[in-house]
C-alpha cells in the first residue's frame, strides 16, 4: 500500500535516527510531506508555519531508520 499523496504532514519527534547513507546517528525530528522525508532538525520545527493538520509521533525512547523495514 502506498502512502496517499496530499496527505496531512507527520513531524516525529525526538527519535534516535540511524542513517548511515547520511552519517546520521543520534536524535532528531523528522519532517514528512506527503510520504517523503522533507527535512531533518536537531533543534527541532516551529510547527505554527507547518501548514495542514500536523500529525505528530513521539518517538521519544524509538530508533528511527529511514528505508528500514
């Protein structure tokens, strides 16, 4: 099943991402729009000027792997 397009945008927060291809290891927040990784903060977004019903997952204490299944 495909991620529908024109979907409200997800910010998972605070999970420890692993991504080796982007020498990525620690924690972060992670920013999709319509099903792709638009951007990723370790200082985190300001979610006011995120427009569209966010949708949040706390990934406090998860390990984030992009492309992992």
């Amino acid at each position: 099943m495909s991620p529908a397009m024109n979907e409200n945008p997800l910010l998972i927060k605070g999970g420890h991402v692993v991504d080796p291809a982007n020498s990525l290891d620690g924690v972060f927040d992670i920013l999709v729009f319509d099903g792709k990784i638009a951007e990723i903060s370790s200082s985190g977004f300001d979610t006011p000027k995120i427009s569209g019903k966010l949708r949040i997952i706390d990934a406090y204490d998860a390990y984030v792997a992009p492309g992992v299944v």
